[in-house]
C-alpha cells in the first residue's frame, strides 16, 4: 500500500537539512531502486524552485510499504528527523488516482 510522509521544519532549518541531505537523499534513492517511490520533494518556504536562504518547510514523500507500522519506522529512521530538521512527521495511507 502507499503511504503519505510529511515532514514539517523547524524554523531555520536549512544547514541541518544540507548537512543531512546526501544521507536522506541515499534512502530515498534505495526507495526509487526497489520501485517503490512514487514522488518525493520539499516544500520550498517561497514561491520558488530555488529558495536560496529561505530554505523549505518542510518535505512530502510518497511511497509504498507492507504497512503503516512500516511506514511509520522508515519515517523515524530519516536522517532529516535524526538531525532536527522535522518539528513533526506525518505517516498516513495513501490512495494514489491521478495519474492513473
């Protein structure tokens, strides 16, 4: 099944995201090799595909899992939450219906 994971930032969150990045970046890239990712991403804080020093908000990412309990510890175990970056994350079954 899938699932939603949405991470919201604490304020200022920029350098731990950069320095926790090519860690976060590897998980997910191990997510897309199993065919499992359907998207990932972050929140840029302004409408921006580039923010600079604004950084982002926070980070959705769509993937499937055998369960939400599953799901749920992939979430815990980002290096973005290890690092402080996420002031919350949230795990939730998702029903993909677009695109088809």
């Amino acid at each position: 099944m899938l699932y939603s994971i949405v991470g919201e930032d604490i304020k200022n969150s920029l350098s731990a995201r950069q320095s926790a990045r090519p860690e976060h970046l590897a998980r997910l890239q191990a997510l897309q090799n199993e065919g499992r990712l359907v998207l990932a991403g972050p929140n840029p804080a302004i409408d921006s595909d580039n923010p600079g020093d604004a950084g982002f908000t926070g980070s959705v990412i769509v993937a499937e899992f055998i369960s939400l309990e599953a799901a749920k510890s992939w979430a815990e175990a980002d290096p973005y939450v290890a690092a402080g970056v996420y002031k919350n994350v949230t795990v939730q079954p998702f029903k993909q219906v677009f695109p088809n």
